[in-house]
C-alpha cells in the first residue's frame, strides 16, 4: 500500500527569523480504475481505502446499487522502477455487462483530486438518478449536529500530522461516529465513506448524517443522494447548486456547522431545535 504521507525539507519564515526544517505533506497519486481490463477513469487520491474510494466512485455515478453488482474488485498492474507493485490500478469485474460508453457515464479521462463533477463530459450527466427513495419520517437533534465536528476532527488522523486533508464521517442520528475516511479531495472522502457503507451492506443509508469538512458542493449533495443518505452538513459553505439539488432531493443541507450555530439551508424541519 502507497504511503500516506511524505516528508519534505521547507524553509519556514517567521517574525522570529528563518529556521530549516522538515514537513508532512500528504500524498497525492493517481488511482487508475478499469474495468474489465478497459480504463476508465483516473483519479487523484490519498493512497488508502481504495477499493471503497473505487466502489463508492461506482455507486455515486449510478453504475451499481450493490455490492453484488460487482464480481471482482483488486488491484492489478502498476510496478515502480523496482518492479513493485504501486497499488495504483484497481480493475473491476462487473457482474453483469456494463455499458461505459452511455451517454450518461461519459466521463473525461481524468478526474482531479479537488473536483470530480468538472471531469464529467456535460452538466445534463450529473444529475444521476439513486436507485432509492428519499425518507421523510425522521428527525434530528441540533445538539447531535453540533457534536458531530468534534469528533469528526479528533478522528482525522493523517490531518492532524499535515494539515492537508478532507474528511467525510457518517454519524447515526444519536452521534455515533460509524466511518471516518480522509483524503486530498472531498468527493473521494466521501467515496470512501459510501463505498465502506456498500461494502458492509447498510445501503440504503436511513437515518444517518454526513459530515464533510470543507463545503458542500453540488456533486457531494449528488453523492449522497446517491446512497439515500438525508442529512448532508459541512463545516463550511454550500453552493448555490447544492442547496437546489438538496431540495429537489427531500435532503436536509447543514452549512457553517460551527460550535452550537449552523446555517439550515434546505428541509429545516427535521432538525428539532432546542
């Protein structure tokens, strides 16, 4: 399995002066996915939990449901210069015949680690359609939106050394923490996060939370729609498009989740206030 982190010499520049020293950055390589031997895609990530990040990216395109969807999942060809294998090609055998020249999964080739919807080949694309129903009977606590952060944070383990990386965790409406997953760009933290949730068969995801880092965009907002998830909140700011897919989906969309405040954007009335 590929590194996590890298250390690097930096030249660090305070008032107190000039000093030397040595820095963690978090890694950034390429994942290449095909499919029956036929790439696909490529992506930019945090080495780790690839096979989520690869069947999370999978069911957020709409290309399967379940798990059994998918015959085989493994890594496969991808040496360094010492003839060792990279772990950055991971080849999928579908369970029934999947046609990747669709219209709706025209992908460019290369995704980027920042933005996965900018790889798609036309914005009418996007809008992919879950295999499952939103539910409307449910509600959450504010206290439990607000404890979320928290414990989202002290479990950011590679963040904590490099200051570098998204998380996405998925938190039952009590606050439990169920997943936590961390890379470079938020769409695979989240794919990661989604892709655990397949694996263990929780699909689809009733009452649960997601809670991402950074902001809410609209691909996020479509990810988790994609997995039926309700309730999407982020540390930061949503996108305009965000909040009109959130409310075409019946999703309830937090935003500036920060200590006891958020900004509720969307389906306000399933978040029970003190």
């Amino acid at each position: 399995m590929g590194r996590l982190t890298s250390r690097r010499d930096v030249v660090k520049l305070t008032e107190a002066g000039v000093t030397n020293r040595r820095d963690s950055l978090a890694v950034e390589e390429p994942l290449e996915i095909r499919a029956g031997g036929r790439q696909f895609a490529v992506t930019m990530r945090t080495p780790g939990s690839d096979i989520e990040l690869v069947q999370g990216f999978l069911l957020t395109e709409g290309i399967i449901g379940n798990r059994e969807d998918i015959r085989t999942i493994r890594y496969c060809d991808g040496v360094d210069d010492e003839g060792l294998n990279t772990y950055n090609v991971v080849d999928i055998d579908f369970a029934a015949r999947i046609d990747l020249d669709a219209p709706n999964l025209q992908r460019n080739l290369y995704v980027s680690s920042s933005c996965g919807v900018c790889g798609k080949a036309s914005l009418d694309a996007v809008r992919a359609t879950s295999r499952f129903a939103p539910e409307n009977d449910w509600t959450i606590s504010a206290g439990v939106l607000a404890s979320m952060p928290p414990k989202l944070r002290g479990a950011q383990r590679i963040f904590a050394s490099t200051g570098g990386l998204h998380a996405a965790g998925l938190f039952t409406f009590d606050g439990e923490l169920l997943a936590i997953r961390e890379d470079v760009g938020r769409h695979n933290a989240v794919d990661k996060v989604l892709g655990w949730a397949l694996e263990q068969g929780r699909l689809p995801l009733r009452r649960t939370a997601l809670l991402v880092s950074g902001r809410a965009s609209f691909e996020l907002v479509q990810k988790a729609t994609m997995a039926a998830v309700p309730c999407l909140a982020a540390v930061s700011a949503p996108s305009s498009l965000a909040a009109d897919l959130a409310e075409e989906s019946q999703m309830t969309l937090v935003g500036f989740l920060r200590g006891n405040e958020m900004n509720i954007y969307t389906h306000a009335g399933h978040v029970v206030r003190p």
